[in-house]
C-alpha cells in the first residue's frame, strides 16, 4: 500500500471550463474522501493482522506503532487534533466551529497540500489559538518505504512548517512509524504524536452507520454503530479525555464537530493543543 494521498483527482483529466462548478467541486471532495477511506481501511486491517501475527515486543522493536499511546491522559483534557488538510471545502467551516466554541485544535497537514492551499494554511495561523503540525509531505504508508524515500517524505514536509517557537510535534500517516523515522524527526527536534481516541469518522457513512468489521477494527460499541457523535464522547469518558483523531476530509467530522465539542464542555472537558505541557508524557 505504498499509494500515496494526494489531491484525489490530481492524475485524472479535467473538463474543460472557465472555472469549476460547484457540483465539480463536491465531485471531487467525494472522490477525495473516498480514497482515503480506502487507505486507511488498508492500514487498519493490517494493523490488525500484524497484532494477531506478531509478539508486542517485536512490534515495539520495530517501532511500528507510535500512534498508541500507552500513557493515560491527564484527566479532564481533550486535544481535538485534524489531519489531512488544509481542504478546501472543510478548513475554513472547522476554524468556524472552533472559533464559535473559543477552543484551541492542532492541524496535522500534509505538506502537497500546503503547497496547493497556502492561503488556508494562513487562516489556520492567523486563527491564532490553533496550531499546525506536519503530517508527512504526500501521506504514504512509511511502512512500505525505503529510508531514502522516508527522508524524502519528512524533509520536505517539514520544509513546509512555519516558523515558530512553540512544539514542533509529527504524526505519521495512518500512525505507520518506522524506527528510521523516529531517529530522523527526533534528530529535528520533532515530537511523535500519536491519539488516544479515534474518532474514526472515515468509517461511519453518510447515514452515520459503521459496517460491523470496521466497529470491531474501530472499537465502536454495538449502541453506537449508528451514533458518531456517541462513539466518539464514550471513548473520551472511558480515557478521562486525551488526545482525539479526526480527519478534515471527512464529513462525518465537519457535520458534528459542534455536537462532540458541545458535549464535552457539558462533560467538563478543557480543551488544549497538542503542545500543552500536561500532555508532554504522550508524545514520543
């Protein structure tokens, strides 16, 4: 699964016209989202097989996991995190929602993507009480890579991050680390992050239902196959917060993002970044 994610359509003709269509445009995030759900179903069935196949030693060795995070959060803390953007048509309605809300989030962004958005990789900067992490420059599968092309992939990523004093923090396409990687980012003064909850909204479709082999592989409860938003509040109630996975490019997160934060203040949640200094012990 060495595919990368990069803008969907990039390597299919486009019709001709003086400017895309609105029904172009939906088109064309559909289809975006469409092959990264594909991916990542990839990525967690093989998650999967490899933790059946193989000892929690070996896997450690190997580094192959940095997305688990062992450590239990610090109580009453939620870091909402989003990767995959910026996106054109979801980045801005996001920082809408957080802003209504007055809470901080982290943007784990892909570094093509960057390139192609700047100006939405601004707004996210200007917003101020959020930050931006790099999440690889194309969204491949580390896994399947060479340390020469691995190098490739973080440089470049990391050449797209802004300047800036706070954390530098990575997290790696689809959690896949490789110890290669780890040496590198940390020899940049990068931190690893990986999620405590997932809210797995690539797998919930767009009547909110998960099929049952993804709820096993995404840990959804039997009462909430057909509740996203459900799905993702008990995962923070049995952790007492953490970190939280969420994807830009998936509409399960934009259509109720103010439902999860909502209930979470009800709940009693403070909101953070990533580089809170609580949070220090879950990353790598």
């Amino acid at each position: 699964m060495a595919a990368l994610l990069t803008d969907g359509l990039a390597a299919q003709p486009e019709p001709i016209s003086s400017a895309p269509t609105a029904e172009h445009e939906a088109t064309h995030a559909a289809h975006h989202e469409y092959l990264h759900t594909q991916q990542i179903q990839q990525a967690h069935l093989k998650r999967l097989v490899e933790r059946l196949t193989k000892a929690p030693d070996t896997l450690r060795e190997q580094c192959r996991f940095e997305s688990d995070i062992a450590t239990p959060p610090p109580t009453g803390l939620v870091a909402l995190t989003f990767d995959d953007g910026p996106d054109e048509a979801h980045t801005e309605q996001i920082l809408k929602v957080l802003a209504e809300h007055d809470i901080p989030a982290t943007f784990f962004m892909i570094g093509v993507r960057m390139e192609k958005y700047p100006e939405l990789v601004d707004k996210v900067r200007a917003s101020k009480r959020n930050m931006i992490a790099s999440h690889s420059w194309s969204h491949p599968n580390f896994h399947a890579l060479s340390d020469d092309v691995q190098k490739t992939e973080i440089i470049k990523g990391l050449e797209q991050m802004p300047a800036r004093d706070d954390l530098k923090v990575y997290r790696y396409p689809f959690g896949n680390s490789t110890c290669f990687g780890n040496a590198l980012l940390h020899e940049q003064g990068y931190r690893i992050v990986g999620w405590h909850v997932d809210s797995c909204d690539w797998a919930f479709d767009r009547a909110g239902s998960v099929a049952l082999h993804e709820a096993v592989s995404c840990g959804v409860a039997a009462q909430n196959r057909n509740n996203f938003v459900g799905h993702v509040i008990d995962a923070v109630h049995e952790r007492h917060g953490g970190i939280v996975l969420m994807h830009e490019i998936h509409g399960n997160t934009l259509a109720h993002l103010g439902e999860v934060i909502d209930a979470l203040l009800k709940g009693g949640y403070t909101f953070v970044r990533v580089d809170d200094p609580r949070l220090a012990p879950a990353l790598r």
